[in-house]
C-alpha cells in the first residue's frame, strides 16, 4: 500500500491507500493495547520518545523536577510561556527570591536546553525507528550534501540562519515578558 501512487482523482477518496494504513496501524496499536492488558504487561514499547524525561539543567531542583513532571505528563514539547510559568511559580512557591530579569534568563537558557534535549531524543528515535518499505533501500553514502559543495553550503547557511531566528524568538520572548512586567 505504501508504494502505490495516487492519482489527482483518488486524493479526494476517502478511501486511499494512505488512509487505509492509518486506519490498519490505528487499529494495530488498539490490538497492541488490548494485548498487552490482557498478559499485564506495559504497552510501552521501549522508544526514546516513550521514556520518562529527565532534567537537571537549572541550579534549583525545584524548577527541574517541576519541568520533568509538565514534559512527562503533557508529552509535548513546552513553548517559552509554559516554561516561564513554571520558574515564575517556582520562585514564589518555594521562596527562591529571584528577580523578574533573573526569572526571565532562567527560563531562556531552561527553554532552550529542554528544547535541545527534547530535539534530540526525538532524533535518536526517529534514528532507531527510520525505515518503512520506500527507504529500506536509503543509503546515508547516497546523501547529495557529501558530493555538492554548494548544496553542503546551502545547508550550513540554513542552519545557521534557523539557530539566529531561534535566538530572535528567545530575546523577543524574553523583551515581551519585561514589557508585560512593567506595565503591571
């Protein structure tokens, strides 16, 4: 199924190929589910992206693990907003007695090293778990960046330009949460 073509008539169907596999695996993992309930064991099946986060990147415990239990319950990757709600009421549960910029830089650094852990587990997943019948056959020796000097370019320059952006994003949040401190 995975390797038949769609027809610009047959992208309307509610009955492509596509579909008809997201319906088999959506059913496979309800028969996963009951099987495993049924011998009592975990339905987890050991991905990175399945395992318990864990983080120690701040100096305060107290905002770690309140990070790791948001990260573990919500199993989605937090915005700056929900980090920095979470340092905020950590310094006023926990009497941390940090000042706003102080909170605010602490919730940059924390939001950016949560996003390169996060970033990077889900690589290792996508790593152990690639593969489907269209890319058994990849070659990493067949990457078009190791022969062309300028598409390698190309592609350095994108990265760059994406961590910059990034960087914008954090200063912009981080400007944003002064002004809405000042006018409060």
């Amino acid at each position: 199924l995975e390797r038949k073509e769609l027809s610009i008539d047959e992208l309307a169907d509610e009955d492509t190929s596509y579909l008809l596999i997201d319906r088999f695996k959506k059913r496979f993992v309800k028969v996963w589910n009951k099987l495993c309930e049924v011998k009592g064991r975990e339905s987890t099946t050991g991905r990175a992206t399945e395992r318990k986060f864990f983080y120690a990147g701040s100096k305060y415990p107290e905002i770690d693990k309140r990070i790791q239990r948001f990260i573990n319950r919500k199993k989605e990757f937090p915005d700056y907003h929900d980090i920095h709600r979470i340092v905020s009421a950590c310094n006023e549960k926990f009497d941390l007695h940090l000042n706003k910029s102080y909170i605010a830089q602490i919730a940059k650094e924390t939001f950016v090293d949560v996003g390169q852990r996060l970033q990077e587990r889900r690589q290792e997943d996508f790593a152990e778990n690639f593969g489907c019948q269209l890319t058994d056959e990849l070659k990493s020796s067949k990457d078009p960046a190791l022969n062309d000097a300028e598409l390698s370019r190309r592609l350095a320059s994108n990265k760059k330009l994406g961590n910059s952006k990034m960087e914008e994003v954090g200063l912009w949040c981080v400007f944003s949460f002064r002004v809405i401190a000042f006018f409060r």
